[in-house]
C-alpha cells in the first residue's frame, strides 16, 4: 500500500478501499478495547489510578530541569553515560557516533517510538550499518519497508497471509500459514542476528529521576536478549518518559499494559541501573520539540503520554482508516495532536480525522483530554494563535474556510437571515434537485441520499398552529398529577 | 429538582438542522412537553447553538451566537432542547467560548432529561408496539453524562440514560440492544463532509449492528446521528427507519410504512 501525500482522508480511502481488511482490523482493535474494558472494571481503583497518574506526569513536568538533573546523576553514579539531545539529528549523531567509534555494524533494536520518531533506522542504514528490529511485529513490517501502523501493534494491518508472504519474499521462508510457524521462523531468523549484534538498542517506558534507573516492558523478551548479548547498550528516550521516585512506577505499570492489550502486567518489564558487568550503557535523552511543547498551556498534557495505544483501540476512526492514514510516526488520537503541533501545514487534515466522540479522552489512563485538543487545534487553525512551523513560519486556514464559517456565523447570528436561507434552499431543492449535489453537499450524498426537504420549516408550522389555536389552548397550563 | 413554582418559563429550543429539515422533531417534542402539562414558549429570534462552527474550529464566529443565544433564553427557567449534542455544546459554552460565565445556556436540558429529572415523569402513556433500538449519541452520554459510557471503569459514577427510562416505559415496545453498546455512527458534524469514507463505513457498521439486533426502528435524542444513518439506510435501501425519540414517545406512525403507532403521547 503506497499513497504519497498526508492528506488523512484520501488515505483513509485506500485503507477503506478493502473493506474485508478494514472490517477485520476494526474488530482485533475492538476485541484488544474489550479486553481493556474488563480490566478497567474488575480494578475498583481504576479512574483513581488514571487520575494520580496524570497528576504525577503533571507534577514531574513542572519540575522538569531538576528531575532531569537527578536522574543524570544517579543514573551516571550506577555507571551510565547520558547523553543529552536538542532534536533528532543530535539523537542520530550520537547513536551513530556510539557504534562507529566501536567499530560496530550490527545492531539489534527493541521497540521504539523515539527511534521511529528521529528515524534512526534509516540514518544508521545509510551508514553502511545493519539495525534489526527484534519486536515480532516491528521485524514484520521492517522487512516489508513499512512503517509500524500503531505503537504497540506494529503489523495490525496485516493478516497472517500478509506475513506469510513477507517472510517467504524477502527471507526465503517455506510456505507456512499458521501463526505458530511464522512465530517459529522469526524466532530462528532473530536468534542469529541476536547472537551476531554487537550493540543492542532499545526504548524507554519510564526512567526514575530518584534511582537513576531505567524500565523497559515488552511481551517478547527480545529487549532483554538485546541487551544481554551485546555488550554495549543504547537506550533512547523523550525527556518525558521520566517519573520522580520508584514508588510511582507501579502506578504506570499498572495502568500501561492493562490499557495498551488488557494483560495485568507486560511479560517482561525490565529494571537497568547501569551496565551490566563489562558492559556499557549509555542513554539518550531528546528533547526534538519537547520543550516547546512543555511551554504550550493548552497542549502540554500531551507530554503525559506512555504509549499504551488505548486511544488508537477505541478510536472508530482509527479502527476503520488503518495507522497509515495519518501519515505520522504515532497516528491516532496522540498523533492527531502531536504531529499538527510540529508540522501544522503537512498535518494538517489530522485534527479533523476524529468525530469528537470522547471515547479517546475517556480511556487515556494519564487523562489528556484528547478530543478537546483536537477541537483545540481546529480553533487555531481559523481563528489563532496560529501553530507555527519549525522555520516560524504559521499555519492558517484557507481564506476559503474562513470565508465560509464567518458568513455561516453571520447568517446564523440573525433568525430572519435562517429562516430566508431556509426558504431559498428548500425553493432551490424542490425546484432543481440537481444543486444539492455541488460543493460539500456532494461529498455528503457520495454515500448518502440527502433527507427529503420538508415544505415548510418548525418554526413556520408553529407560527401557523399558533394562529390556528385559540389563545387559552395555545397555551396550556400545567395538568394535575405531575 | 421537579418544578415547584406553578408556573416556570419553559422555552423550547429548536436546532438549526431539526427547524429546517426536520419540523416534526420540533412538533413532536412541543406536543410531548405539552401533554405534561408544560407551558412551552419557543422565542422566535433563536437560531442556532454554534456547534457547526465551534466544531470546524471557527470560535470567533460563534460568539455572536452565543450571545443571541442569550439574549433570547435569558429570562426563562428551563430551557429544553431536543438534541444531546446542541445541549451539550450549549452546556459548555463558557468552555468552549472561552471564559464568559455561565448564564441561560448553563439551564439547557436535553429534552428526555427535562422530562425525567425536572418533572419526575417514570412512564410516557404511549403504546408504540415495535423492536426500538435506542442510539446512545456520543455528546449525550459523554458529555452531558447520559449513562454510562462503555470504557470507563470502575470507580467512575454513571447518571441513568432519561431515553431508555422513558423508552422502557412505552407500552408494547420491546427494547433491543446493538452488539456495540454506544459506537460513534460516525457522522461527527463537518466529519461527515471531510471524511466522507471513514464516516459512511461507521455509520454503515452501525447499521449492520442495528440490523443484527433485529430492530424496526433506530431511535435516539440526536437526530443528527440519525439523519446521517438515515441518509446511508436511504442509499443502500435498508429496511430500518429512524424516529427521534420525541416522535416514538408520542407514538408517530412508523416512516414510509404508514403502520400506525397508537396513543396521543399522554
């Protein structure tokens, strides 16, 4: 599936154009929703939990410059190296830096969002190094030249046929058909690039400002592998993902698998305080606009989140368009307002994706009220203050758009300018039907028969009922027994 | 919190979109909150709640609107309105127009609420012997806290669902339940227009629901969702009708079948 453009709804289109894919992805997420639901109702503190957890975000945000200066330092104290990165070139820089001073061509990679979000993949590939993405779905779509449709589900999109075609063109796989042996086959083709890797390179989840420390939860246990083998260590993480003391932690994990898959805990969630014995770990930390975003009063919320893919299960329009269609490293809800936030004029369909159903708001287990920025960003698309590029330059609206919903407002803001309006369009509809097909109306009756236009409006039927009625029963009083 | 003045203002608001292509709804409505006894005034100024701009991202251009809104509503009690999502844009006003207090359109009741919060009415005297499926919209149930939304978990406290109360009290109607309890049909106001695909293959999801759980009729307290998926039922020909809440609970005959539902809404 290639589409070029980031424009959301033509690409939600090419998604919907199979409509056996789309209906099949729409029910694995609701299916991965359910399971999330249960969870969340057998957890009597549940919404308690969702809002302590945004409260600590909230608190460790505002504190920001002195956790990151006590996580540096306890981190170093167990042996670490932390690296500090303004965006993502300086990210990629010190990453390649890393492994060519070390001679290093092989590398193993565990889940990462920063990774996709800095594409690092690609930068240490047009070094001349060879990165292998070890998560099942991250391998599948790596193999494919895709990037992952959903943060924790990378090859949602994909049916087991799908896979199976992938792993036989490009690694030569036998014909297998069944989920067990595409497993298998991954398994023996990871296990040699785990035991060749040189350096293993993974993600954070959260790292504790008080211990140093870093955590990292998978279900394959392919980070551990990563990080065991080889003996030199690169974890990459958004200066977001810290959290103040060890005791908040449990908070997270608890909240985090319970929301991204409906699994009490992730198999593996796994503590690093330093190197391993003869090893090196170093940490990157990015900023990549970051620190913008902290200074955004109505988007800062937006820094709580810890990836779980809850908004993405139960958005419907996530379920029926497919990752790809929002044309950003993380799509969904987070991504609608993430991605417009850096580059409002490429994503600039985004924050129209979405029917402001709330159901994304009501599952974010750090409460960002995602629906309510996403109206957010519409209103500064129109009316300011305008979303700015990354050389200053702002993001408006079409002076077409603008054009209409200020006449929209003015023939709204007078009932008699309606009510002309109302008439001129039912004369025009009854008379040539053919008009109510121009402009949005067309796109409206693509799928849809428009609503028979009634001949006369309410408040023209009440005016005459009023004058029909006599004055006491035009107006009656309250009846007994009420 | 029933009325306990003799005689309260009570305004009907009438939506933009209901007064021009739907005046039933409106009638419906009136005749309901008049067969309880209910003196009902509908201001002839008022227009429209904002939401269609509000919702493109055109605050500016709604403010005027608001303050219609108002003027025209400011020395009534209660005012009723016969859409969740025009009563829940209304409701928020101040938060969605950015800092101006809360006045008449803090005292909008989306129509079923009123009846049942307001004036305590448990049953409607209607018989309406037909499989209704009740569409719980997503602005009623999240935003003006209509039942329970199904993702939230335990801990959270959900107000009952006025619509259903009263649906359950309909005489001879059986209620039927969709597999997917509250599922966005995907119209999403200017969603609909700017993201036709996505938006005709919700709606189209919902109806096959709707079908599956053997249903005659689709009802719900927002007839915006329901003009979208009665528009996509017209196109595809689907047996289904929609009826506002309001027209079931004054037993309307059924749309296009001429099958009378019986009973004057008392």
């Amino acid at each position: 599936m290639t589409v070029s453009g980031s424009d959301h709804p033509s690409r939600a289109a090419v998604f919907l154009a199979d409509p056996d894919r789309s209906g099949w992805h729409d029910n694995a997420l609701w299916q991965i929703r359910g399971r999330r639901d249960q969870r969340a109702r057998a957890l009597p503190e549940w919404e308690a939990l969702r809002a302590l957890a945004g409260r600590i975000k909230a608190h460790t945000l505002s504190e920001l410059p002195e956790y990151l200066t006590s996580f540096e330092a306890n981190a170093r104290r167990h042996g670490a190296e932390v690296h500090f990165a303004r965006d993502a070139a300086e990210h990629n820089r010190i990453v390649l830096d890393l492994l060519r001073s070390r001679g290093i061509t092989r590398v193993v990679k565990s889940k990462s969002m920063l990774t996709e979000e800095c594409r690092l993949n690609p930068w240490l590939e047009h070094h001349g190094l060879e990165v292998t993405d070890t998560d099942l779905g991250e391998l599948i779509v790596q193999l494919r030249r895709e990037p992952p449709s959903h943060i924790v589900l990378p090859a949602i999109h994909l049916r087991k046929e799908d896979v199976a075609q992938t792993f036989s063109r490009v690694l030569g796989a036998p014909p297998l058909s069944d989920a067990q042996s595409l497993t298998e086959f991954a398994r023996q083709h990871l296990r040699a690039k785990f035991l060749a890797a040189e350096a293993g390179i993974t993600g954070v989840n959260f790292a504790v400002a008080e211990t140093g420390g870093i955590v990292v939860c998978t279900n394959e246990g392919n980070a551990d592998l990563g990080t065991s083998l080889p003996a030199l260590h690169i974890a990459c993480m958004g200066m977001e993902k810290l959290i103040p003391r060890a005791a908040d932690l449990p908070v997270f994990l608890r909240l985090l698998a319970r929301s991204a898959t409906g699994q009490a805990i992730t198999a593996y969630t796994s503590h690093y305080h330093g190197p391993r014995p003869g090893g090196e770990l170093h940490i990157v930390i990015v900023d990549n606009g970051r620190s913008q975003l902290r200074a955004e009063p109505e988007h800062r919320s937006s820094l709580y989140c810890i990836r779980c893919g809850a908004c993405m299960n139960t958005c419907p329009v996530f379920r029926r368009s497919g990752g790809h269609s929002y044309a950003a490293h993380v799509p969904g809800p987070i991504g609608s307002i993430l991605a417009p936030l850096r580059k409002p004029t490429e994503h600039q369909s985004l924050p129209h994706a979405c029917t402001l159903c709330g159901s994304c708001t009501a599952v974010c287990p750090v409460g960002i009220d995602l629906h309510e920025q996403l109206l957010t960003l519409r209103r500064r698309q129109v009316d300011g203050p305008a979303l700015l590029e990354l050389n200053g330059t702002a993001y408006r609206a079409s002076t077409l758009k603008r054009t209409f919903t200020a006449l929209a407002g003015w023939v709204l803001a007078s009932s008699w300018r309606t009510a002309w309006l109302g008439v001129a369009v039912r004369f025009l509809g009854h008379r040539f039907p053919a008009l109510m097909r121009l402009g949005p109306l067309g796109r409206w009756s693509k799928t849809r028969s428009l609503p028979a236009l009634p001949l006369r409006s309410f408040h023209e039927e009440y005016a005459r009922r009023q004058a029909r009625l006599p004055r006491a029963s035009g107006r009656p009083s309250r009846g007994p027994g009420q | 919190m029933r009325i306990d003045h003799p005689n309260p203002r009570v305004a009907l608001f009438v939506p933009c979109y209901i007064d021009q292509l739907y005046p039933d709804v409106g009638m419906a409505t009136l005749e309901l909150l008049e067969a309880h006894g209910v003196r009902v005034e509908v201001p002839p100024q008022q227009t429209c709640c904002g939401q269609p701009l509000i919702n493109t991202g055109a605050v500016a251009a709604a403010r005027p609107l608001a303050e219609r809104f108002e003027s025209t509503f400011g020395e009534y009690e209660h005012i009723v309105c016969p859409s969740g999502s025009c009563a829940a844009t209304l409701r928020r006003h101040p938060h969605l127009l950015g800092g101006q207090p809360a006045g008449a359109s803090g005292r909008v009741l989306e129509l079923c609420q009123f009846l049942v919060q307001v004036l305590g009415v448990e049953h409607v005297d209607v018989d309406f012997p037909h499989r209704v499926a009740l569409h719980e919209s997503c602005h009623g149930l999240r935003e003006l806290g209509l039942g329970r939304p199904s993702e939230m978990g335990a801990g959270f406290v959900p107000k009952p669902n006025p619509g259903r109360q009263l649906l359950e009290g309909v005489r001879r109607l059986t209620l039927v339940e969709p597999e997917r309890a509250d599922e966005c049909c995907g119209f999403g106001g200017s969603f609909c227009i700017v993201e036709p695909d996505v938006s005709a293959r919700m709606g189209t999801d919902r109806i096959d629901d709707f079908e599956r759980s053997g249903a005659q009729i689709i009802t719900s307290g927002d007839m915006s969702c329901l003009m979208h998926l009665a528009s996509l039922m017209a196109a595809q020909r689907r047996p289904l009708a929609v009826m506002h809440i309001a027209q079931v609970l004054v037993g309307r005959p059924i749309p296009g079948t001429g099958e009378p539902g019986t009973g004057a809404g008392r």
